[in-house]
C-alpha cells in the first residue's frame, strides 16, 4: 500500500513536471486574433485610478513612501463626477485607434474594477459605487473598440504580496509571507476579469521586474488559467525581457523595438510575435498636473508611422483627470493623430513593417504588393530604395496619386522625387510585381 502511494507520487511530480514544461500551442482563434492585433496597430493606453487626485503620476504612494493606510483613505474622495465611458470610446475613435488598454488594477493595489477578492476597489470603496470597467467594456463591445486589461503583478498594499519586491519599499508594509494566497487572489481576479467583461482581446503585465530575475512567479500558471478562460486572449507582459512560453506578443516601454533610449530594453530582444511600443503623451503615465511636456503633433503621427515601420503598434498613453475626462491637450493631439489617419490609414492600418529595414528617412509599411514609403526626414530630392531583387511597376504621391519618376540603381530604384512636398509624412506608393 505504501509501496503503491510512492509509486503513485512520483509519477505524479514527474507528470507535472512535464505538464510545466509542456511547450505552449495558442489555438487557432489567439492565432487570428494576433494577426487582427497586429493589423489594428493603434490602441490607447489609459492610467487611471485613485492616484490620479494626487495629480502627480501613479508612482506617488512610492515616491513620497506613502503609508498604505492613509493611501488607502483616498478612496473614500474618488468620485468622477464626468466619468462618461461613451465619451471615452469616442474619443478614442476620433484618435483612429482600434483599441484600449486600461489599468484594471496598479502597483497602488486598488482594483478599478468590482472585484469579489478585496473590497478595495472602485465599487466596494469609493462614494462613486460604479463599476467603471464594466461601463468601459460595455461601451467598447458596443462602438467596436477591443479592450485589453493592464494588470500589475507587484503590490504596494497586500501584505501577501510577499518578499516584498524593490519598489514600495517605504509603504508601510509588513512581511507575511504568504505566495500561495497573493496568487489566488491573482488567479480570482483575472477569472472575474476574464468572465464578467465579455471578450478581451489582451491581459498586459507589468512590474515583473520587482522582483530579482531567478523568482518563480509561477506565471506559466497564470498564462494557462487566462487561456483556459479565454482561449483566444492575448498575453503580453511588460517584464522589458525577450518573449517566455505563453506568451502571445511582445511590449516595449517607450522605445521602439531594437531601441534602448528608455533603459528598460535592454534585454528586450526582439522575439517572433507581435510587437507593440507603449509611449507616454506627455512623461506621465497617470495625470500629472505639472507636467506640460506634451509631444508635438508631428512627433506623435511620426511616432506611429515609425511603429509601423518597425512591424509594431502603438499603445500611446492618456491619464485622465480625477474627474473621470482626458486632458484636452490628449483629446486635441489624438483628433490630430486622427484627423491623420483618415487620410493615410491605408498606409497603416493592415500592414506590415516592410522589406526595407527603418533608416534615418524614414520607414516602409507592406500590404499585398503595395510598399508604403514613408518619408519623414529627407534633405534630398532623391531617395534610393533597395529593392532586393523586387522590381517595381509604378510608383506614386500617395496623397494626389501623381507618378513618381524613378530609375534603375545597382540592386535597387532611386526615387526622383522633385521638390518634396511639405507633408507631415510624404508617402510614396510603390506598386511591385
Ligand atoms: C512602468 C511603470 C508603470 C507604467 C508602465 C507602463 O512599468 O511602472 O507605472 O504603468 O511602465 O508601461
């Protein structure tokens, strides 16, 4: 009998052992949404929570090593009186983007959404009482927004959240050490957000890297519960690391992918899933009253084409007001950004990074056998393009469709442009065999 139970629990500890290490095969609907992902190509990344009435980012209970009692108590002001998911959804629209990525829950630990695992969150803790997640979700099935959760693995409040990682030091915490229940509690959210929002197209990770790089945060486990609940779901986690098993595209924070400008990438080596940048409006994630360094318009209708050239999305960032509204300085650049699209999102929208690799001019963008020569930063009248052995039929203005004269050069065409057009971006259209 004893015999038998060793027997028994060996196989079992080498089964899991397999099962763990079991390579990860997404079903053929992830593998349609990755594809619908990537031709999306613009999305809206929203932080907002109860930080936002500090106005000063949503790293300020670290920052200023709040006491996580006191934090806690702002909840009991948070009441968005112009909380309008309709607006949102609209605006977000009018900016051309195709779908939004809000912080369900943040490092701070309180849950925007109502959730059954804690009451510290917007239903059970607020004045406000309104489940806005859901009024989110609602009004993104409805407009055709897909709607993706940012949810962050470390936690400045729950004292399971245990060996407390390198932020949040200051908080006031005291070490339980108690994994087993901070993951259950992990697990239960994701189950209520993967069950009561309708369908999601991404769960986004963060704040992996609180903790040193050999910790086992079991996330191989909470890859599969999300693709049990949601097969079809993307996975994507900010942890600035190449791509793990289970995973279905791949971020980068505030860097273009190759880049390192930010310092989060530099071990963010490019794997083979969809690629996504994720850039502040202005330096801020959540509001920041202060902060006025807002991107030109230029710059930002650059930085989407660039994240096209370079086969990913922009996820580009607002932090609403404590009163539940976009800044107008975010509303008037996305309109700006849209107003962009409208005209060039054949260009984008669809495609892929092209053939020819992002230069200092510009980029490429590849639908079919059309190639969409951006060009963004040009002295001359005169552009060569290594084709690579592709010839080309025509070539184009993309804006008033008049041709462009070219000429055959060793192992490419050179574009004679002319005088170039003053464009915020000057696409060439290029028909190829
Ligand atoms: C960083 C920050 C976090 C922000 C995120 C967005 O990881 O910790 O506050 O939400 O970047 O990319």
């Amino acid at each position: 009998m004893k015999k038998t139970f060793v027997l028994f629990f060996v196989m079992l500890c080498i089964t899991s052992a397999i099962v763990a290490q079991q390579p990860y095969i997404p079903t053929a609907e992830n593998l349609k949404n990755r594809e619908e992902f990537q031709d999306m190509k613009f999305g809206v990344f929203i932080h907002w929570g109860i930080y936002s009435m500090m106005a000063d980012g949503e790293w300020i209970m670290n920052n200023k090593n709040i006491q996580f009692e006191e934090y806690a108590k702002l909840a009991n002001g948070f009441f968005p009186t112009k909380f309008d998911a309709v607006k949102w959804v609209s605006d977000v629209k009018a900016a051309g983007a195709k779908y939004i990525c809000i912080t369900s829950r943040h490092h701070d630990g309180f849950s925007m959404f109502g959730t059954k695992q804690s009451d510290y969150n917007i239903v059970d803790a607020t004045p406000f009482g309104r489940d806005v997640i859901k009024e989110l979700a609602d009004e993104c099935h409805k407009q055709g927004i897909k709607l993706h959760f940012y949810y962050s693995l470390l936690d400045w409040k729950r004292a399971d959240y245990y060996p407390l990682g390198r932020t949040g030091k200051g908080v006031g915490r005291t070490e339980t050490g108690n994994w087993e229940s901070y993951h259950k509690f992990m697990l239960g959210q994701l189950t209520e957000l993967l069950t009561n929002y309708g369908e999601i197209g991404a769960i986004w990770f963060d704040g992996q890297w609180d903790q040193p790089a050999d910790f086992n945060w079991r996330m191989r486990e909470i890859y599969d519960h999300i693709h049990s609940i949601q097969p079809g779901c993307l996975i994507i986690n900010n942890h600035h690391l190449a791509p793990a098993e289970g995973e279905d595209g791949q971020t980068f924070e505030k860097d273009l992918p190759g880049q390192n400008k930010s310092g989060y990438s530099s071990t963010a080596t490019i794997g083979q899933l969809p690629l996504e940048t994720c850039e502040t409006m202005n330096n801020s994630w959540g509001y920041n009253i202060t902060d006025k360094n807002y991107k030109s318009e230029k710059d930002l209708i650059h930085y989407i084409v660039k994240a096209a050239g370079n086969n990913a999305n922009l996820l580009m960032n607002v932090g609403p007001r404590p009163d539940g509204t976009f800044p107008d300085i975010a509303i008037s650049r996305y309109n700006a950004m849209g107003e962009w699209l409208k005209t060039y999102g054949e260009t984008i929208y669809g495609t892929r990074g092209g053939f020819i690799a992002p230069h200092d001019w510009g980029v490429t963008t590849q639908k079919g056998n059309k190639l969409y020569v951006h060009i963004l930063n040009l002295q001359d009248e005169a552009l060569y393009l290594p084709m690579q052995g592709k010839r080309v039929v025509t070539a184009k203005m993309f804006l008033d469709k008049k041709p462009v004269k070219f000429t055959k050069a060793a192992d490419g065409i050179v574009l004679q442009l002319g005088i170039l057009p003053n464009e915020t971006v000057n696409v060439v259209e290029l028909v190829l065999e």
